[in-house]
C-alpha cells in the first residue's frame, strides 16, 4: 500500500531525529546565510528603544534540521531585521518544542508562566502549527485514508487554533502575529500519493482564513518554497510508462486509499534526471531544502527561504511593532 510507505518513512524519520538530535546542539560548526538579505531600510527615528520578538511553535521554530546550529528561520529573521532596521536591543525568545500539535502548544500558552509573561511582553510573535496535526492523523488512520479523514481533524485543528488566539490575545492584544503554513516534505519521494498535496493546500487555505479575519495576524505560506525545492525546475521521479511531472500531477486517479500497485510495480519506475536542485538515486530525488537526514524538516537553506519569507511581510506590516506606540 502507498500510505504504508509514507508511514514507514515517519517511524525512520523520528528514529533518525532522535539519533542526531544532539549533532544540531553540540557538534555542527555555525555557517553564515546561504542567502544574502536585501538591503537596509533607513533607520527610522520613532522606532521603539527596545524589541522583543516570540517564536511559538514545533519542531520549525525550534530549528529542527538546520546543519549550522543556528537555530532554523528564528535567528535569521531576528539578524536581518536588527541589520536592517539598526537595531540595537532585539531580545528573542524562542519557544519552539520540536513533535508538538496545536494542542499541545495550547496547553503550554496556558500553563507555561514564562511564556505566559514573554508573550505579554513581546512586540511580534511567530507561529508555527499544524504539521504534527496533520501527521498524527496520518499515523491514526493508517488503514484508509482519503481526503475525507482530514475533514474532522480539521474542524477540531481550527477550534483550537481559534483558543490560542484567544489566550494569547489575552496576554497581547497588540503584537502582530505571523502564522507560517506548513507543507509537504512527501512530495518528491512520493509522487503518486497526488492527494496529499491536495491535503496540504486544503490545511493550508483553512489556516489562512481563520488568520486573514483576526486582528493585526498574517499568513505566510511556505509550502510552494519548499516542496520542489529550491528551483521551478525541480521534477518528481517519472512513473511507470514515463509520465512526465506534468502527467503525474493532473493524475486524478491516484487517491489515498489506492493500494493497487504492488512493490514490484513501484520499483520498476524509472529514476528521473538530475536537476541543478536535486539528485536521483534510483527512485530518489533529494530535495535541496529538506535536512538529508531525514529528508523531512528544512535544511540550513529551507530555512533562510521561511525567513525570508516571514521578513517580507514583517517589513511591511512594520508599524505594528517597530514604532512607538504615539507615532503609530
């Protein structure tokens, strides 16, 4: 079956997390930015004396899979928006817990005092949610799966997601809050599974509507950054008969639940060229954002794109949180 694969892929890659987990805190060296930031605003004279910024959220905000030890998209943010605003006083405060659903982080906005205190001090605050949500109902409906099982999931995702609003507005009622999308680490390795990029798109669109009717809150998808990687030109490995990336996509006949084709079926499709962003090896293709350990979470890389990302709608939504509160 195709979701038995996708299934087997998450128990290696948690066996791998936990396995290297310690390389990304003691034993990887720091490395400067892939990436090279656009250049600085002028510095504004009303700014406020003193920033803080929050990152709440999973195994993203953490910075899970970034080989430099920097901490994922977090520092970068925090860096750029110090060297573009010249900014002398930015204080960040990362909460991220690597694993966690949305009702975990809920239970930690209500219970956790430190945090509880860091958001009602924080100038801007970063959310990451939703990832482990979907994957749990993955892992729980093994046996078939469709775009149907999601549908409930969903529903109880956004009420919580509606709760950690309300908490944290209750601490903060005015820092903008930057609610990152997730997206779909499936993609290249497991092309046939077509809808679970449908999956993705629908988690994605419910997120940005709750978010687009809240107050002074912004959605950023980073699913079209990272899932091909790095180029357009990134393809998916062709299937049996040649079909080309295109064919694959429009393909409406691979579901979920489609557990027809037998392994001797899959392992007869042809690997697909190599790319400037990507490397086959037999039914392989590594996508250049994803951490090659696990081929899961973002790399050094898939990191500066979500910073950058995030930096752009920071920038101009600047006076919710950079200026003081008279010159706003």
């Amino acid at each position: 079956m195709k979701w038995k694969k996708i299934v087997t892929y998450l128990l290696v890659v948690g066996l791998i997390a936990i396995g290297s987990g310690f390389l990304f805190h003691f034993a990887v060296p720091k490395a400067q930015p892939l990436l090279t930031p656009v250049n600085k605003l002028a510095a504004n004279d009303s700014k406020k004396s003193a920033i803080e910024y929050l990152a709440l959220g999973d195994s993203l905000t953490e910075g899970v899979g970034d080989e430099t030890a920097r901490g994922g998209f977090v520092p970068i943010l925090a860096g750029d928006l110090e060297d573009r605003y010249d900014l002398n006083n930015l204080v960040t405060k990362n909460y991220g817990v690597a694993g966690e659903r949305s009702d975990q982080i809920l239970k930690r906005v209500k219970n956790d005092e430190d945090l509880r205190q860091d958001l009602s001090q924080a100038d801007l605050i970063t959310l990451t949610v939703g990832g482990n949500d979907v994957l749990k109902v993955i892992q729980s409906n093994f046996f078939g799966l469709s775009i149907e099982t999601f549908t409930e999931p969903m529903e109880d995702y956004k009420e919580r997601l509606k709760d950690l609003f309300a908490q944290i507005r209750d601490l903060n009622s005015d820092a903008p809050i930057y609610v990152l999308g997730i997206y779909n680490p499936f993609y290249l390795n497991f092309p046939e599974i077509t809808d679970m990029q449908t999956i993705i798109d629908n988690w994605n669109k419910q997120t940005e509507t709750f978010v687009n009717q809240q107050e002074k809150a912004f959605f950023i998808p980073i699913n079209d950054l990272l899932y091909k990687g790095l180029s357009d030109e990134v393809g998916i490995a062709d299937t049996e008969g040649g079909e080309s990336e295109g064919t694959a996509e429009s393909s409406d006949s691979e579901s979920l639940s489609d557990s027809s084709t037998t392994a001797s079926d899959e392992t007869q499709s042809s690997p697909s060229t190599t790319t400037d962003s990507s490397q086959a090896v037999g039914n392989n293709i590594t996508n250049n954002v994803l951490y090659e350990g696990d081929r899961f979470h973002p790399n050094n890389l898939g990191y500066q794109l979500m910073a950058n990302a995030v930096r752009d709608e920071v920038i101009k939504t600047q006076n919710y949180w950079l200026l003081e509160e008279d010159t706003k």
